[in-house]
C-alpha cells in the first residue's frame, strides 16, 4: 500500500487491510470490540487530520485501544509488498454466499457472529 504508483493498490489494498482488521480484533478479543474501537482512539490521540503522524506511531495507539497487535503487524505483512488475500475463505468463514438470485447469509457459519458484529447499525 506504501508508495504504490496505482491507485487501485491503494483503495483495494486499504480496504482489504480494514476488513481483515476487523476480523482479527474481533476474533482475537472474543467479538467484544472492532476497528471501530482502534479508530475511535486514533482520532481522540491525534485529532485526525490535524497533524501529520507517523504511521507506527498511529497503529500502536489503535493496538493499545483494543489490546492487540493487529493493526501493526497486519501493515508490517501489507505495507510494501501485494499479499494475496483468499476472499473466497473469508466469506464463507463470515458466512456470505453468492447464490444466482444474490447472497445467502449463514447464520452457522464460523464468524458469523463476527459478520453480524460487523454489519450491526449502531
């Protein structure tokens, strides 16, 4: 995601490293908290866009809130090179399935609790 010429990296990218932060706090703090949370501190710490931050400095507030390492060794895995990422896995796990009239949820399925977590209007 680092100091990619294309844009794409950089959207896509992004987006993959939140969603799979999101499932890993989840899964790491038995679905009490989420990116969310890890956000929510990082902009009480720094007032957002206010002034510049290094990114480490950023991801260890956002670890600290949730009492993970996942937001820092998460970007240490996707910061300067392209890593697959199995999203087929990674619905089923959540229980999101593409059937020919759109998609099934599975309520059975390993982190569907996770993806409810997720999806959930606050």
């Amino acid at each position: 995601m680092d100091e990619t010429p294309t844009w794409g990296r950089t959207y896509w990218g992004g987006a993959l490293y939140c969603l799979q932060a999101d499932v890993a706090i989840r899964e790491q703090t038995a679905n009490r908290i989420g990116l969310q949370t890890a956000l929510r501190a990082i902009l009480k710490e720094t007032g957002g866009y206010i002034a510049e931050r290094d990114i480490d400095d950023v991801l260890r507030i956002g670890d600290a809130a949730t009492g993970t390492h996942v937001l820092t060794n998460l970007y240490g895995q996707m910061k300067d090179k392209s890593v697959p990422v199995n999203l087929d896995a990674l619905w089923k796990e959540l229980g999101v399935e593409q059937t020919p009239d759109g998609v099934r949820l599975d309520d059975n399925a390993p982190f569907a609790n996770i993806r409810k977590a997720i999806t959930q209007r606050r």
